[in-house]
C-alpha cells in the first residue's frame, strides 16, 4: 500500500490524533488534500504565523484563531467535522491548558467527526494523550523510485544545458541509487541535484561526496561521527589471517548473500595497545567501498534517566540509513565494561539496547569492536555469534615489523631500499606498530635537527633509545597473550 492509501485508511478509523513527524510538510499536506477531496470532508490548516485557514476552499486564513489556545478552542466548540492540521505544534505541549484542550478534542471527536493531525519535524506526546493517537510514517521510496527521480533531475539538467546529456555509466547510478536508500525523496533529490549539476555527470567519483553530504543530513549529537579517511588492506602492516577473513566476506558484504549464508556481521579486534587495531577497521571500511563511522560511548552517556539509550538508538539509526557501511566501536569496553555504583545500571540497559540491535539490525551494518581488555566486557557480548569471530592483533612478528617499516617510510617519501631493515627489524623485537612509526618519525626529527638525510644509523638509535609497551607493562601483556590464546583467533 502506499502513503496515501495508509493515511487514508488510519483517518477513516477515526483515531482522533494523528501525530505525522517528517520534514516533508509539503508532501503530507499534498497527500491530505487528496484524501480529504476523497472523503469528502473539509480540510483545515493552522499554524502560528497565519492562523486557522481551510484548505479545500479559497478562504482567508483566521488571524485571529493563530493562538495555540485559541485554535483548540475554536476547534472545540465549532464542532465541524473535518480535518485539522496543527503544524509544528510541538513548543506547545508544554502547556497543561492545551494538553487538557487536547484531549478534551479527543474524547468528544468521535460524536462530531473531527482528527486532528500534528504535523512536525519531531514530536512527543505526553502520556495522558497517548492512547487516543496513532503514528503515521512516510514510506521512504524504494529503488524503483529512487531511479525515477534521478531521471528527472537528469531531464532537468538537460533542459537548462540545451544539446547536452548527462553523462553516466550504469553502475555509477546503481551506486548512486544504493546510497540513497533511507534518505526522503526531496532529500535525495536535493543530493542527486547536486552531483549531476556539478558536471553533468553521474561517475563513481560522486559516490565519497553524496555518502558525507547524506551523513550531513542525518548528524547526531556528536555520538557518532563520519570518518573521511579510509585506508587499505595495503596500509596495515601483517595481519594476513585477518585480510584473508576480510577478502572472502567483502563480496558478499551489502549484496544477497548466497543460499544458506547470513550477512557478516562484525569482528572484535582484542590486542595490545598500539598494535594498528583502528588501523584495521579503517582498512575494512576502505576495502568493502563503503563509508566508516565510528561511535563514541563518551558522548552517548547523558545524566538524564533514559537519555543515554535515546542517544544509542539514535546513532544506531543512523547507521542503518547509511547502510552499507562499517561501524566501527572503538575500546568498546570503556562504554561497556562491568562496572559498578552508580553507573552500573545505564551500562547495562546500553548494553541490552545494543544486544537487542545487533540481534534483529536487517541492514548491512558491519560492525568492527576493539577492545584493550576483554575481561572488562560483560560474558553476554563475547559470546559465539554476537560477533563473526573475534581476532587477537598481537605484538608484529618480524616479517609484519618489516612491513610496517616499510608502509611508514613510504608513507614518509623515504625508499625503504635505502635502509638496511634487516638490521632493524630484529632491533625492534616486543614494538608494536605505533611505537615503529614513532620511531620513524623521531629519525627524521633528528635528520632536520642535523641537516642530513635520514639514514639507518639514525633510526636505529630512536629504536634502541625507546622502551616499548611489552617491556613497561610485559606482565599485563602477557596475561592478556595467555587467555587469548585459547580464546580467540591471531589476525597474524
């Protein structure tokens, strides 16, 4: 069925409050205007700036009903059976008066026929008139529909640019088409308008730019944010059991899997500090093509009761709309981690709103959890088939330290040729790979500091001037290698 069919079905019940939340006002009231022509019944319109106006007959709007209080009034005692629509009366269920006004309309509309429609960008109705209202969502288009309207946007393009067509192959507006999904057709319109009026052109190029913009539209409150900068399998030094898992799941990912296969799901990465856990989940999202967004347990917590699970809900939303895409959870155990006093109770009403998410999510929405200390997370999120599997990224052995050398003096414009790395790489046994970029980068510190290019002697003295991680903390290091070790499969 579709909108105008299910909005039409719901007045007819006769609920007596329709609450509509949506930024396509125009599109509601097109829809209504249809519906009361169908009905037969009279059609109002109110809101602050212009007061009460009828929208089925050309009548002057009522000024002087433009009161909140005034209106229901007018609305009450009136009696005219018909269609009211409030439009951002939100700011306005504050007031007691028009709450009781409210449902005083409720209980008596059904003698005289009236629905009121509340129609705002977000709305919550308080409880005592919750049970005489009922929810109505716009559908969000489908492909099909998706597909139509960049054909439009491509005709209208091609009107103002007389002789010219826009140029596009038919897997970029396949592309297109896919990112778009969740988004409201004027919002989607507003995106595709954009990319082809820049060039006149659909290309894969376009794609990176809709996905931030579509991102731009759908921005929380900080919980959680958009990653630009991806990276590669090529990027992440070692780690060749864990690119092996990837690359066998990354065409599947976003697609119809095959006959009994489920989607992937996500990966706990638990390793050592430092040892290019976060590098991991940016060169997932680089290597699947699909946007990174990571979630931040800091900001979700508010001290308000219930405001905390809003906020995950929220981001979790999000992700789902920007779906396919990787979410990436980074020290998941900071945010849900067993803890205790006064705290303990919202850790664990997150930790079931999450569960319940990861349970029943139909969207491809691949999640990428690190973790520094896995004894830290409750049992129920480490159990088998929460997660795909869960890796243990330890300390780089010799040939991953010579690969991380090499990836970061490319990264630097150095030749790694140059370097004598069969020297350094047994130097820097227990670094993790964060403690061998450091190192590079000190090197060429002290080649700016002396005037002369950076060369192996150098770099050999910032490793062997440096304590790493597994020698500060070697016991803790090895307590964490022990229960991994049985536990979890190595991503090297």
């Amino acid at each position: 069925m579709d909108d105008c069919k299910d909005l039409e079905l719901m007045l007819r019940s006769r609920t007596p409050i329709v609450v509509v939340e949506t930024h396509e006002e125009s599109r509601v009231l097109e829809l209504l205007q249809r519906i009361a022509g169908r009905m037969v019944t009279p059609l109002f319109r109110w809101s602050v700036t212009e007061g009460l106006r009828r929208l089925d007959r050309e009548m002057a709007a009522q000024k002087h009903n433009s009161d909140p209080a005034a209106v229901l009034g007018h609305i009450r005692s009136a009696k005219t059976a018909g269609l009211y629509v409030l439009l951002d009366f939100h700011p306005y269920l504050d007031n007691p008066m028009n709450v009781r006004m409210l449902k005083d309309i409720a209980l008596e509309a059904e003698h005289w026929g009236g629905t009121l429609i509340l129609l705002s960008h977000e709305l919550s109705l308080p409880g005592e008139l919750a049970r005489y209202s009922a929810h109505f969502e716009l559908a969000l288009p489908n492909p099909a529909a998706l597909k139509r309207m960049i054909n439009e946007v491509a005709r209208e393009w091609s009107s103002a640019n007389p002789g010219q067509r826009v140029r596009a192959d038919s897997t970029a507006v396949d592309m297109l088409v896919k990112n778009l999904a969740g988004l409201p057709i004027l919002d989607a319109r507003r995106l595709v308008r954009n990319a082809i009026f820049l060039d006149g052109a659909i290309t894969q190029e376009d794609i990176p730019a809709v996905m931030q913009a579509k991102y731009r539209l759908l921005e929380n409150d900080g919980a959680l944010t958009f990653e630009y900068d991806t990276a590669r399998f090529s990027d992440l030094g070692g780690m060749k059991h864990l690119k092996a898992w990837l690359e066998r799941r990354a065409v599947s990912f976003g697609a119809t899997p095959p006959p009994g296969l489920e989607a992937p799901k996500g990966i706990m990465l638990l390793g050592v500090q430092g040892c290019g856990k976060s590098l991991a989940a940016k060169s997932v999202a680089g290597s699947f093509g699909v946007p990174l967004l990571r979630l931040d347990f800091g900001a979700l917590y508010n001290k308000y009761h219930g405001e905390t699970e809003r906020n995950l809900r929220d981001a979790l939303r999000t992700a789902e709309v920007m779906a396919p895409c990787v979410l990436w959870i980074d020290e998941i155990e900071k945010g849900l981690g067993s803890d205790s006093g006064e705290g303990s109770g919202t850790s664990k009403r997150v930790l079931g709103t999450l569960l319940t998410w990861m349970a029943e999510k139909k969207e491809p929405v691949f999640i990428v959890a690190t973790a520094n200390d896995i004894s830290a997370l409750p049992p129920e999120l480490v159990r088998k088939g929460r997660f795909d599997e869960i890796f243990f990224v330890d300390l780089p052995d010799a040939s991953a330290r010579f690969n991380i050398l090499e990836v970061h003096l490319k990264r630097r414009q150095l030749k790694h040729e140059e370097f004598d790395l069969s020297l350094l790489v047994p130097a820097s046994e227990g670094f993790s790979g964060a403690e061998l970029e450091q190192a590079v980068v000190s090197a060429l510190y002290q080649s700016y500091g002396m005037n002369q290019p950076v060369n192996t002697d150098m770099l050999l003295n910032e490793i062997q001037q440096t304590r790493p991680l597994s020698v500060v903390m070697a016991e803790k290091i090895a307590e964490l290698r022990h229960w991994a070790s049985q536990r979890t499969v190595p991503a090297d």
